[in-house]
C-alpha cells in the first residue's frame, strides 16, 4: 500500500464511520517503532506505521486508523482528545477503533552489552555503549579500563 492509497483509506474510514471529512494529510512513517499511529497536534497530519500493515491485517490497521481519527476528530472540534478523556473512550467505543497497538511479532535487536573492568582493583562496569578508555577511569580507585567482554 502507498502513502496515496493509505491518504484514501482514511479519507474513506472518516467518512463513513465518522461522517465527517479528513482534510489533512495521512502517511506511513517508518521511523515509528512502539507505536500503531500518531496524530500530530500541530499540523494535524496522521502518520501510521507501515509494520502494521505489513505484520497484521487489513482489519487491524483500520482500528489503528479509526483510533488516530478520534484524536483527530475530537481535537478539532475542541473536546477531550486525549486517552484519558471520557469522550476519547466513547468515540473510540462508538466506532470500534483499537485502543492498543498490537505487539509486533518481530524480536527486537538485542542491545550490546559491554563490560569493562578496572586493572587494578577488578570492579566490573557493564555498559551499552563503549567509552573512550584515555579519558575515563575507574571511579573507585581512579585505575585504567579494559575492555573484557562484548556480546
């Protein structure tokens, strides 16, 4: 599905679930990664995450879209937009729209882990991300740091 063709389904959703209409913009956004959609409050364009099309089903990608056209719909008229607001759970009730994202069924990256470990005193340092072993030290003894395990 393209960006065009998305544009038209949420045009069509709003129509007839909401009957009224979609005048902005609405398009994939890959850079989503926990999320279904996001309606965005400044420019009011929807932006929804291509996984959910390409992971799930048709059906589930309109209740991500239905539940983005209640924040839309909802903001614009002035009204309780937000997940916590009644009316936003009444809409979202009203026209069947998903209330969560399904859990995407793809493993996430597993993070690096990196240990280093005081020469001196043997105090270990587990870390993400690898640190520059001129400028630090050990903060227990002041010591130099090696790296012993990536993984």
């Amino acid at each position: 599905m393209t960006d065009y063709e998305l544009q038209k389904l949420v045009e069509e959703v709003s129509e007839t679930d909401f009957h009224r209409k979609f005048t902005h913009e609405a398009y994939f956004n890959s850079r989503l990664r926990t999320t279904g959609g996001r309606y965005q409050l400044q420019t009011h364009n929807i932006d929804i995450n291509p996984r959910m099309l390409s992971e799930h089903d048709l059906p589930t990608l309109i209740g991500i879209i239905k539940h983005e056209l209640c924040h839309y719909h909802l903001h614009l008229t002035h009204q309780g937009y937000q997940h916590r607001d009644a009316t936003f759970r009444h809409l979202l009730r009203q026209v069947g729209g998903s209330r969560f994202a399904p859990a995407s069924p793809v493993k996430s990256r597993k993070k690096v882990r990196l240990i280093y470990v005081c020469q001196q005193c043997g105090l270990r340092y587990p870390r993400q991300r690898h640190i520059d072993l001129k400028k630090y030290r050990c903060g227990k003894c002041g010591g130099r740091l090696q790296l012993v395990q990536a993984s």
